[in-house]
C-alpha cells in the first residue's frame, strides 16, 4: 500500500464510526472492541440481556462496510447443515446426467451473526469451528472456501439457562474477543426513546468495501509494538495459570489458563486498537485496555471463587495490578 492508500483508509474510520452512530447509541467501548475485532481478523461473542441493540449493531455494521451479511437465528433443532450448506442432486435436462452440487449455508457471507449461539446444541455449534478457525468448510470430502473477509459474531442472552447450550471453553476460545454489553446510560436511554419511537428512520451509508476491510487487517499487522510490551504479554497470559503464576489470586481461585493463542489475540487487538486511534504503534493502555475482553473467556476459576461471587473479571482486575 502507498501512503496514499493509508491515509484514505485511516480517513474512513471516523466516518464509519459516525454512520453506525447514526442507529447505535451510546456503546462506545462496544463498537471499538467490535471495529477492534473486525480489523484484528478474529470473530467476536456478544453477550448482552435482550434489548441492548446486539443484533442492531452487527446488522448496522454490515450496512456501513457493504459486506455480504446473513443472520443465521439459532434453535434447538437447528442441523450442521442449516449453517454448512448441503448437497442436492441435479439432472442435466440434455444428457439425462445425475449429479450432485454443494448448495452453500448461510455461513458463506463475509460478515455472519450467530443470533444466540447457545440455543443449539453441541452438534451444531461445533459446525462453526472448522469455519472460524480455517477459513473454509469441508463438506463430502471436499473443501469450499469462505469468502474474504470473514467475520463471524455471535450473541447470547446471560440470564436464560433454560433450553440454552453454554458453548464448551475450546470453543469460547475461538473467539478473539468475548465482549459484554452493560445498560445505557440515563442519557443514552432517553435518547434511545426518543430517536426510536418517532417516523425517523436514519439511512446508513456504506463506507468500507471489502477490499477496504482486507487492506486494513492486513495494515493492523503492520503496526509496531515494542519488544517489552510482547514480554509484558507474555507475562500477562502466563500469569493466568495456576501452575505457574506468582499472581496470589491465581493461586487461591484459578483452575485453568489461557493459552499461547491469548497472547496472539491481545498483541493483534492491541495493534487494531492503534490503528483505529490514527497510531502506528501499540501502547500499554490499548494492552490494559483490551486485556477483559481478551482473557475473561479463557480463564476458568475454581469452587471456591464461585462460593464467594468472584469472577473472571475479577481475576483479570488482579492480573493487571500484580503483572506490569
């Protein structure tokens, strides 16, 4: 990319997000952690109560970036092939030929919302793995590519247990980012009513294509990060094992830690971060600042922290204090 190319693209952040801003109000730090994902190139879990606009943003998003969206509305007797795709029999009029021809699911969009992912069962969740994590799905043998970009979020509702599958940890751990979603604010509330309940209806402008969403992840990658702040990671994610953290609150509540793909993850947010603030070079704050969404989904506490109310949120509180 020249400098030109830079330049126009960093240029276009801004007014993305002011599109989005033109339905989603509020929510800053959720959209900066769903931009943060999307440029990053991982795929991100929402969770959130109902009527916290989840849904709203990610089809919002896909209207400002012009990406290829599907909503794939997950149930109880959704099938692996409700998402992959299946294959049906074609007869060729002429020649009286039978064959079959892969019919893609609704997975092979560039951005994808897995509407409550943990309403199906095992089965079916595990049909997502194989595209999140390679990229393509493999069906009768044969490997059908995803589109590029691809950009799979995922929502789930906290308080419903009944009917609902938690996803399993090696599938949390699919996801780059695991980001919560909070009440608005009284303000942000009272704008919400009275934005939504009127005749208005606010047009969203595509400014990102595709090419713009590839040109841009791989310009993420490119942004530099110093080799103490990799080393401030490295002890960070090693800090979340009980086996060998230093970390007292480690020690007493945690059960399992994150693994080498954590330390991926932040330093990749990190620099998504950068680029999305107009900087070049990852600090300590977008460390610090992204370290809840990266880690709270790969870290597992024990009974005991369970029978005192504490939380992964808690622990990643206590790893940021203790590792600097």
């Amino acid at each position: 990319m020249t400098e030109q190319d830079v330049t126009r693209l960093l240029a276009k952040i801004p007014l993305l997000k002011q599109e989005i801003g033109k339905v989603i109000v509020g929510q800053q730090q959720v959209l900066e952690e769903v931009l943060v994902a999307l440029l990053a190139g991982g795929h991100a879990l929402l969770e959130g109560v109902p009527g916290l606009a989840k849904t709203l943003l990610v089809r919002t998003l896909a209207q400002a970036t012009d990406l290829p969206f599907r909503r794939i509305q997950f149930t109880p007797d959704l099938m692996p092939t409700d998402i992959l795709g299946t294959e049906i029999l074609e007869e060729d009029h002429g020649t009286g030929h039978r064959s079959f021809k892969f019919n893609p699911g609704p997975i092979f969009a560039s951005l994808v919302l897995a509407d409550e992912i943990n309403r199906t069962p095992p089965k079916t969740q595990a049909a997502l793995l194989e595209a999140m994590q390679e990229g393509h799905v493999t069906y009768a043998g044969q490997e059908h590519a995803l589109p590029k970009p691809f950009f799979l979020l995922a929502t789930q509702n906290p308080i419903e247990q009944s009917g609902t599958y938690p996803l399993p940890e090696a599938q949390l751990d699919r996801f780059l980012l695991y980001v919560r979603i909070g009440y608005p604010t009284e303000q942000e509330e009272l704008a919400v009513l009275t934005g939504t309940t009127g005749t208005a209806r606010p047009e969203v402008q595509p400014i990102l294509s595709g090419d713009d969403v590839r040109q841009l992840q791989l310009l993420t990658r490119q942004v530099s990060i110093s080799e103490e702040l990799v080393q401030l990671v490295n002890r960070l994610v090693r800090a979340t094992r009980p086996a060998t953290s230093q970390v007292k609150f480690i020690q007493d509540y945690g059960r399992w830690g994150a693994g080498p793909r954590a330390g991926q993850a932040l330093i990749l947010c990190a620099k998504a971060r950068a680029l999305l603030q107009g900087r070049f070079a990852a600090t300590s704050e977008d460390i610090k600042a992204l370290a809840p969404a990266v880690l709270r989904h790969r870290i597992l506490l024990n009974f005991n922290a369970e029978a005192e109310g504490l939380t992964t949120e808690d622990a990643v509180v206590a790893l940021l204090g203790a590792v600097s």
